[in-house]
C-alpha cells in the first residue's frame, strides 16, 4: 500500500485495483467505515446504512468497521451493528480502545498497572491485553489511558493529573471534541482530553485514534488490501486520517462535517468523494468524485461554478451535493472567496438548502 503526504489529497484507486469497478465500492479492495455518524447516530441507524453495507459485501469488497468510540468492545459493537440489520463480524470491528491497548502492551512489561480514564469497556481492553487496570495514583501507574466513556468526571481526572505529573505516560484513544448524536453533537473524548491538558499545561504524549493512519493502515495490512477506502463523516478525523494512511475518502453529510466545513477544508483534509450518505457505494466512482478546478471552472453533474469578482458564480441544475461537489473546489483554488453568486433559481435553492445561503450575494465578514 502506498502512503501519500499528509497534505496531499488521494486521488483514488490505480486502475483496476478493486474486484469490480462498475461501482465505486468495486473500485477498491477494502472499505472501511466509520461508525458513529455513518452507520448509526448514538443507537439510531442511519438510514440506508445496512443496504449500503450489504451491498458493498454483495459486490465482492470486504468491509471494516473502525471508530475512535472507546467506550464499546468489538464484541459490543459487532452485536449493536448485526441488530440494525448490518452484515458485520466481531472481528470486522477496529475500536480506539483496542489499539490503545496493544500500544500498551507493546510498551509496558506484563502486569503493569494502567489507570483507565473512560467507559468499563477500555479497562476491559487493559485486561485483556495483560495489563492491570487501576483507578488512583497512588498504584503507581506507569501509563494513564483516556477514552470517551459518559461518567467521566472530576474525580477521576484528578487521578490522572496527579499520575501523569508524577511520570506516567499519557495515551488517548482519540481527540474528538465532539460525538454525533440525534439531537445534535455532544462532547467526545477530545473534549475531556482538553480538560487534563488545561490543568497540566500539555497534551497527551500519545494519540492512537484518527486522524493518526494507524488503525486505518492496521486493517489494510491485516487484509492484505492493496487499496482502500474510508468513509466517514468527519473531515478532521476521518477525511484527514484517510490522506495520511495513503487512502481514498469518501465524506458522508449524515454526522458532524457540513457543507461550510466542506468549503473551508485544508488540503489536509479535503475528501477524493463526496455524498449524501454510503448509498453512493454502489454508484458509479466518476458520479461521487470531487472534481478538480481546472483554471477556469468546476463541471459537476449538471451544475457549472466559475469565480468571478472574489466570488464563487454557481449556474446549472442538478442534485444539491453534486453543486456542493463543484463549489467546494473552485472554494479551494481561491481561499480568498468571499460570497456565492446563484443568480437562478435552481442555484439559489441549491446553495439554501446546502445551509450556504449566508454566503449568497455580496461579500461576506468571515
């Protein structure tokens, strides 16, 4: 597997690379998916998600589950995905708390205590890897290991304060700040990891979960897949963690990212495929791609986008992502953007519904 710079977006699969390329799930010989905010918000699924899966196995390209979640074993998350109707294996599943836990075991002798800021699920993982889970400073832990878990407080963040001044290494499993859920996004792990930095005056001496390439490059390697694909719905986890492995990303808008974000990514972080949700799978690879500006204009299904006067002019008509498909770049060749200009009905509407309506007409503070 190659890996590409991590200012460098992938451009997708060498040709014929996948088991079949009528679809963009045929043109790779993995797909991994994100879970929270791709295949499910909180315990919600997300509709079209199990037939996404499916048909993704269906077509001859194995699936990988992979999420920063720490707060569900594999096993967990392997029966929560099967009860929403998504084909998955126990040992499809990839979580943060897992590869937290073998980082350790690689690091510390056998029997060494841990203490375990997070959910029961995390401790669980140190157990099962040879390592002692503890919950105070004084046990003398040579690592301290924090992921997401809902009864996190003070008291046990005190703890790892007092360990981590008094030499312990400190591992997180990731640094999202927020989570997706139902009813909007909610503070992750990466917002509790912020907490500790604050009142230790530093970040964490290891980040195991995304955006680092490891997990994403675990389950290629493990797979012996030439190609992947990640799909997620996070541009600054999941899309940044995909250009860093080497790997093609597909951005999803049924979680945390939204078409603003989509117009203001970095380099680091901007996706090689862009949808509404994983249904477009089993499209073609050429009707999901982010096309390239290519000096004068952006053509993307049916819509055109030009810059003009510091503004990006959309005209055309189509379906809404695929406008969002040919701003987002023109967006990216002139950062100095300031407004859209969708003088005709069908761009007005498109831009509004997109939530980019504050961005129409005149230029714009930002």
């Amino acid at each position: 597997m190659s890996h590409r710079s991590s200012d460098e977006r992938a451009t997708g699969p060498e040709t014929g690379s996948g088991p079949g390329r009528a679809t963009l799930a045929g043109a790779y010989h993995l797909v991994i998916f994100d879970l929270d905010g791709v295949i499910y918000l909180g315990t919600e699924p997300v509709a079209g998600a199990a037939d996404a899966v499916e048909a993704t196995v269906d077509g001859g390209t194995p699936v990988a589950f992979v999420t920063n979640n720490a707060s569900r074993r594999a096993a967990e998350v392997g029966t929560l995905l099967r009860g929403m109707g998504v084909k998955a294996r126990n040992d499809d599943v990839l979580t943060s708390a897992q590869a937290a836990a073998e980082l350790l075991a690689t690091d510390l002798p056998a029997g060494s205590p841990v203490l375990v800021v997070g959910a029961p699920a995390l401790r669980q993982e140190i157990e099962a890897v040879g390592l002692a889970p503890v919950d105070r400073a004084e046990a003398r832990p040579l690592a301290v290991v924090q992921g997401y878990g809902p009864d996190v407080g003070w008291a046990v963040l005190a703890e790892a304060s007092v360990a981590i001044r008094a030499g312990a290494q400190w591992v997180a499993t990731n640094t999202d700040a927020t989570l997706p859920s139902p009813r909007g996004p909610l503070p992750g792990n990466g917002s509790l990891v912020a907490a500790l930095s604050t009142a230790l005056g530093r970040g964490p001496d290891v980040v195991v979960g995304k955006p680092e390439p490891a997990m994403f490059r675990l389950l290629a390697e493990h797979r012996k897949a030439s190609s992947a694909l990640v799909v997620g719905d996070r541009l600054d986890t999941d899309i940044e963690g995909a250009n860093r492995a080497g790997m093609a990303g597909l951005l999803v808008l049924t979680g945390v990212s939204t078409p603003v974000d989509v117009m203001q990514a970095p380099a680091t972080r901007r996706p090689t495929y862009l949808a509404a949700d994983c249904r477009a799978l089993s499209t073609s690879e050429d009707q999901v791609r982010v096309p390239d500006w290519d000096g004068t204009r952006v053509v993307s299904a049916g819509w055109r986008v030009t810059h003009r006067d510091d503004k990006l002019e959309l005209t055309g008509q189509g379906d809404d992502v695929a406008a969002l498909r040919g701003l987002a770049p023109a967006a990216w060749a002139h950062p100095d953007w300031s407004g859209i200009i969708a003088e005709e009905q069908p761009a007005a509407e498109a831009v509004g519904r997109l939530g980019l309506g504050r961005y129409a007409g005149w230029a714009l503070a930002r």
